[in-house]
C-alpha cells in the first residue's frame, strides 16, 4: 500500500473571485489500482502519476472548483465513477453545469475500498455542507481536504461555509482520532491530529 501526492496549480473561484492555488491530489493504492482524491486543475498529470493502473473512483471531499474541475476528464479516460456528497451538489454544477452529473453519493458512515484497504467516510461540515474527510484507520491516515490544515481549519469567509459548524467537525471528528493520525491535506503540508489538537482554543479565540 502506497500513498502518493501529485500537486497541481490552478484557480479557486467563488463568489465572483479567483485565487492562484496549488492542490494536493491524493493516490492511495498498490500497483494494480488506485484511489484519485481531489482531481484538481491538471488531468494529465494526475493520470500520468496513475499509469497504466485501473482507478477504482475519483473522490471529491467537497464540491469547490478547485477540488473537481479535473475529475471528470480523469474519469472518463479510466472509465471510473465520481464520489460526491450530496449536500456539495450546488457546487459541483457552479462548475459543470446540469449536463455532467457525479456518480456515487458519499454518506457519513460509509466506507470506499481500494487493494485491500478500507476508508472511512466522516462527514465534516463547516468548509462547505458536503466536505467529508476520508480515514484510512488501518495505516493511521486521514485525508482532510479544506477541513483541516496544518495550522487549523479550512477557510470559512465565504457562501456554503460556517466556521462554527467546521470547528464543531473538527472537534468531534477529527480531534478523538489517535494522535499519530497523519493529517494529509488538500493544500500544503501534512501535519497530525495531535500537533493540530493543542491549538484548538486558540482557533476558538480568533474567530477563523
């Protein structure tokens, strides 16, 4: 089992804005298939890193621009589904319109699997209604998207997005895993649940 990081550059957009960002995309897998997370900006780079491996689904873990506006042309050249929350289908038609839809619907509680490991699916709203984080329990990693970052959560300044809902998410979510979690984010550096869960208050008192 293999966990790789391919970042690419591109645009946020929302609410009338854009903003120059790098993304992590996330492969979790062995040599003969993988998992995409968070298809972002660049398919071919992300199916170059992919090769000749079969893609069991590309999954979102919330609906922003920059987290899927790969993931179909990454899914239709491996002819594999879409993992979506519901919730963050407003979002994903800001940027595809009614025309291409997503696959598989993500709940709280479900699980994906790809070579043999199992990954849960935790709902964590606050970023936006649908973000989920994806908890690999079996090798001590989470894949947080814009829920969690090294420094403290995701931001919240803008429409979809509370910041009392994304601290209450991580609080009751995130923070009660093991502390050795390796926290992989969808942009920057990878930190832990317990280098994170320390300064909790202090992300209380600033009020973002």
């Amino acid at each position: 089992m293999r966990i790789e990081r391919v970042v690419t550059s591109g645009t946020f957009e929302l609410d009338g804005g854009s903003w120059e960002v790098d993304n992590n995309v996330w492969l979790v897998g062995n040599d003969e298939e993988v998992l995409v997370i968070d298809a972002a900006h660049d398919a071919e780079k992300i199916l170059a890193a992919v090769g000749d491996r079969d893609v069991v689904a590309v999954v979102c873990t919330h609906g922003h621009n920059d987290h899927v506006n790969a993931a179909v042309e990454v899914a239709a050249e491996k002819e594999c589904e879409i993992a979506l929350h519901p919730k963050d289908d407003m979002l994903w038609h800001e940027e595809y319109g009614d025309d291409l839809r997503w696959d598989i619907e993500l709940v709280d509680g479900g699980a994906l699997h790809v070579a043999d490991l199992d990954i849960d699916v935790i709902a964590t709203p606050g970023h936006s209604p649908g973000a989920v984080c994806l908890y690999a329990r079996d090798i001590d990693v989470i894949f947080t998207g814009d829920t969690l970052f090294k420094g403290g959560p995701g931001a919240t300044g803008r429409k979809y997005s509370d910041f009392d809902t994304i601290l209450r998410s991580i609080k009751r979510r995130l923070l009660t895993l093991p502390e050795d979690t390796r926290v992989l984010t969808g942009h920057g550096d990878e930190t832990t649940i317990g280098d994170e869960a320390g300064d909790y208050d202090e992300w209380v008192a600033r009020g973002h």
